[in-house]
C-alpha cells in the first residue's frame, strides 16, 4: 500500500514538474488545412479587434473568397470590449466556451492570462520560423500577426497656398498657431494612444498635454477617425480648411497626405491566439495561416514592419525612436494604465460620442 502511494506520489511530482510540450510548427499548407477544416461543422467565430468597419470587413471578405465552404462570423469591435466580452462568456459557460475561436485584438495583456489559465490552444502556424521572436509565445499560444503603428502624421493640405501643414516634432503643436486645427483620439479610450501619450509626457512633460487642451482640439473616439474627418474635409474642398493629427491610422483613409514623424513614435504587434474551447480547431488554425501567409502579411506590411522577417523591409526591432515591445510591458502594469488614463481624463475630460465602429 506504502510503494502504491509513494509511486503516485512520484508520478504526479514528475507530472508537475515536467514543462508542457510546445507543438511542432505546423507541416501542411493552407490547402491541406482547408480540406481538413471543410470537414468542421460549425461557424469559424473570430474576434477582431478594430475601430472601422473596413478593417473587419477586409480581412473577412478574403478569407472567404479564398476559403468558400467555411462560414467565418467575425465580430468587430474596440480591443478592450472584446477581451471582456471573451471573459464574460467563459464565466457564464464554467469554462466550457470563450464565445470566440480566434481572438486578434490589441488587449496585450490577456493573452499571458488567458495562457496561464489553461485557455489557449498551442500552435504554430507553418511561417513560425520566420516570425521575429520578440513576437511570439514560445510555447505557441500566441503570436504577433502584424505590426500596427502611428509613425506618419496625417494632414489636409489647405488649397490656397498648396504648403505643406505638418511638422516632425511632436513639441511644436501645443503653440497657438495649432488652435482649432488638431483632431486627435481621446489617450483615456484607447489604450494604444494611451500609450503613444505616455510617452510624449515622459518626453515633454504633462505640460504639453496642459498646453494642448487650450488649443480647442477636437477630440475623438476611434484611432482612424481623425483621418477620416480629414480626408472628408479634403474631398469637401475646403478652401482654407487645414487639419491635422499626430495620433490616428490613415490606413483607412486612402488619398490623404501625410508625412513620416521624425519624433517619438509608437507601434506594436496585434496579437492572435486559439481559444482551446474551440469546436472548430482546423478552421481556426486555417484563419492564423491565412494571416501569416505571404499575401496577407504583404497587404499589412506594405513593404514596411512586420513581425515576419520577410516582410519587415524598414526594420521594426532597428528603429531608433520606437520600441515595438514597449505597448506589451506598458499594458502589462494595469495599475499604471488605468492611473494615467485617469490623469488624462482630468485634463481633457471623459470621451464623448458613440462608439467608432457602429458610425465609420
């Protein structure tokens, strides 16, 4: 009875002690998988993080035009509604369903939870190799899928005198000449621009952010909005009209000038992981390949930053005024996001209008 009970006891140590086995980097191509995903019932449900429509809209009209058979229900929506929403359903269900196969979304910090709770399928997609691994989850829970970034300052050039309405140094626009001209996202409602603001304050001083408010800004829900409002503006012929932004994505915003900063800057990898409740694994893994297939990643990099090696034709991790791993660390520390973001609210007031998805 003694050796059974020393021989359990043994067993489960060497158990506890022994580290899970990360996968092998997946062999099949995307055909394969398709084949092996048509074989799932089941909607393939992915969680994408955004703030206009076009973004979701994108990348769900070519999975399914490359993919017919495999009926994708992508839900769309701001990062840190989603990462709630994927909370609330594995509470309501004990565990036995996230409400998502796949999540992509900017909510960095839930992934290491999320891994640490058992809730993450690992595996690696067949690029795995070629994936910086900064970007990634040893083990495979989770991956950077591609790099997003607000390096370029877009602007509407006024009509009349056809000069060029932007500076490179982010110290020039809390001065007078900017009043009325800025539109900018609210730092305390999305945490990327929480960030970027971050780190113009450590720069700066919250001086700058105090100055800024005196300039009328117009402030804004949603990363792409500004952009938006300034190609609107553009294609209304505004005559003298001249707007600009140092904190929007113009990725959506196509025809719009703008102009490469040359201060600090932010960028980081959007991140994706399969919810180990998934009914559907082959359609799950078939979307992360498609992702990190060579047409993807070149329609994300645009020749520019990637998490792929092949892709990252300007150098993410060679930049000298921004550090691509800095988002992570900087939503890791809860504690210092939510009082920073309290300090901005402060100064500038709690953001108003409806949510960006449901209006661009």
């Amino acid at each position: 009875m003694h050796t059974w009970t020393a021989f359990l006891f043994l067993f489960i140590s060497l158990a506890l002690a022994t580290p899970l086995l990360t996968p092998a980097v997946e062999e099949r191509t995307l055909d394969q998988i398709y084949r092996a995903a048509l074989k799932e019932n089941g909607p393939l449900r992915v969680n994408w993080g955004g703030d206009v429509k076009a973004s979701g809209e994108g990348i769900a009209k070519a999975f399914k035009a490359r993919f017919p058979g495999i009926n994708i229900d992508l839900r769309l929506d701001l990062s840190k509604y989603l990462d709630g929403e994927i909370d609330r359903t594995y509470k309501a269900t004990s565990g036995k369903d996230d409400g998502a196969d796949v999540a992509v979304i900017q909510a960095l910090h839930a992934f290491p939870r999320w891994k640490a709770q058992g809730r993450l399928l690992p595996y690696k997609v067949s690029q795995w190799n070629d994936i910086y691994p900064q970007f990634v989850d040893q083990d495979g829970a989770y991956i950077g899928c591609y790099i997003c970034h607000h390096v370029r300052i877009p602007h509407l050039q006024p009509k009349n005198d056809g000069q060029l309405f932007a500076t490179h140094n982010l110290s020039g626009f809390p001065q007078a000449e900017w009043s009325e001209k800025l539109i900018l996202t609210y730092p305390n409602d999305d945490d990327a621009i929480l960030y970027l603001f971050n780190l113009i304050t450590e720069k700066y001083g919250f001086n700058f952010i105090e100055s800024l408010s005196k300039q009328k800004v117009q402030w804004v829900r949603g990363t792409a909005t500004p952009s938006i409002l300034i190609a609107n503006a553009n294609n209304a012929d505004a005559a003298n009209a001249c707007s600009v932004s140092f904190a929007s994505s113009s990725a959506f915003a196509p025809g719009i000038a703008s102009e490469a900063q040359k201060d600090i800057y932010m960028a980081w990898p959007q991140t994706g992981a399969i919810f180990a409740s998934t009914k559907v694994p082959e359609s799950a893994k078939l979307f992360m390949n498609f992702l990190m297939d060579d047409h993807w990643q070149t329609l994300m990099s645009r020749g520019r930053f990637a998490t792929r090696r092949k892709f990252d034709g300007a150098g993410i991790l060679k930049q000298s005024n921004v550090d691509p791993l800095g988002y992570g660390k900087f939503m890791a520390d809860r504690q210092t996001v939510e009082a920073l973001r309290l300090q901005f609210e402060s100064i500038i007031g709690t953001a108003q209008g409806q949510n960006p998805v449901d209006e661009y």
